[in-house]
C-alpha cells in the first residue's frame, strides 16, 4: 500500500506512475465524470474526507468497484482513513483535463448552440468558449452569453490565431465534415459533435465525440416500457 499523507493527501508518485501507464478500460473512463461531479457536490457541502462505502452509498456503484476504479491510476485511498476529497478531486480534475485550460468555439448558433452558449458546464469543467460562428448574417455580428457570433468563412483563421483546442459542432450534418476539417486543418483537437452523424475524419490526432441525443431518448423510453411491463406482470 503506498504512503500517503493524512493531512496533505500526498502518495507514492512512482505507484502513480506505473498505474496510469497501465491500460485503463472505456469503463473506468466513462465513471470518472460522475466522480468528479459528486465530488465536487461534497466539497460544496464542506465535506473533506469519505470513505469508499459512503462514496458508493452516494454514486450507486460498489465500494469494490470504486476502490478498483481508483486504483487504476495509483489509488489515492488509505485503510482506516478513506479519501482526502479536495486531493481526490484534484487529482481526477487533471485526469480529465479539467486544469489544461483548454478553449472553445461553437459553430453554428441555432437553437442548439445558442443553448450551450447559455450553459455553465464548459467553463465549470475547465472550457473556456470564446466565440460562436455561424452562415446567417442575421446572426453575424450580435453577442451570445457575451460572446460574438461570427462568419463561419473566419472559422480556420480563427482556430489558428486565437488557439483554439476544442470546437463543439452543431450545424446540419451535410455540413459537419466540411467544418470540421477546416477546425482540425487549424490546430483543433477535439471535437464535440452533435450533428446527428457519425463524424469521422482521416486525422488521427483530432478526437471525435459523436453525441446522439436522440439515442438518450429512446434508451430512456426503453427503460420506461419495460419498468411498466415489470409491474404489470
């Protein structure tokens, strides 16, 4: 078991080390949101120290599952102690990017990207939005969440000047392609795609994230059938 400090939260960085260069499963990745978020409720709560069976009483997953989860990058726990939550946070903030300071352009300023320009989860999660483009003159030149909406035609030059990471696409999808290569053409490197289409482009470096909302849906619907079904046998 590696040291770790109770009061600082401090452990072994070699242990870390060969942990994260260990291969961490798509499953461990997809939970470490959901640990950042309640996390991040406890620290609101002015709670700073848990144990991974109170933890798992909050998230709904298994103290085991928590403890295995954590493990895959150096562990961060103490028997008889549990977990420092302001260390633990912090640590999976830099896990997830959180502290890069990475920035942000949205294109396309519908109902859609008007709506992530209202939202305070980029920069709650360490994205900051600089700027909106967008075809309709009608739209060009005004301010979203005080960021102006620009012609998309400046989206490359943009990119480029201004050091942009990150572009969130929510344009049609017969347009998705065309735009997005011009964003990675211009240094972006992640894209958040809600297009409506599975978006693929020939740049290995560029990360896609295709969002199907409707998919959300139905899985819910889905869920919502059978729960009805199981009651009515």
């Amino acid at each position: 078991m590696e040291h770790i400090d109770k009061l600082s939260g401090t452990f072994d960085s070699k242990k870390e080390t060969k942990a994260q260069k260990s291969e961490v499963s798509p499953a461990v990745i997809r939970r470490l949101p959901r640990y950042h978020r309640y996390l991040g409720e406890l620290l609101r709560a002015e709670r700073y120290r848990i144990s991974s069976g109170e933890l798992s009483e909050i998230m709904g997953v298994t103290a085991s599952q928590i403890r295995q989860d954590l493990n895959c990058f150096g562990g961060f726990g103490q028997q008889g102690y549990g977990y420092n939550i302001k260390y633990l946070y912090g640590k999976i903030s830099e896990l997830l990017g959180v502290v890069e300071g990475y920035r942000a352009v949205i294109v396309g300023a519908g109902n859609l990207g008007k709506a992530l320009a209202q939202t305070h989860m980029f920069e709650r999660r360490g994205v900051t939005r600089v700027a909106l483009f967008d075809v309709n003159h009608e739209v060009i030149g005004t301010e979203i969440n005080s960021m102006p909406v620009l012609d998309v035609r400046d989206l490359g030059d943009f990119c480029r000047e201004n050091d942009i990471q990150l572009g969130v696409l929510t344009v049609p999808k017969d347009a998705a392609k065309e735009v997005a290569e011009v964003m990675a053409k211009s240094g972006v490197r992640g894209i958040l795609n809600f297009a409506n289409m599975e978006l693929t482009l020939d740049e290995p470096d560029v990360i896609i994230e295709n969002v199907h909302l409707g998919d959300y849906l139905m899985k819910l619907c889905y869920e919502m059938k059978r729960s009805r079904e199981d009651r009515e046998k």
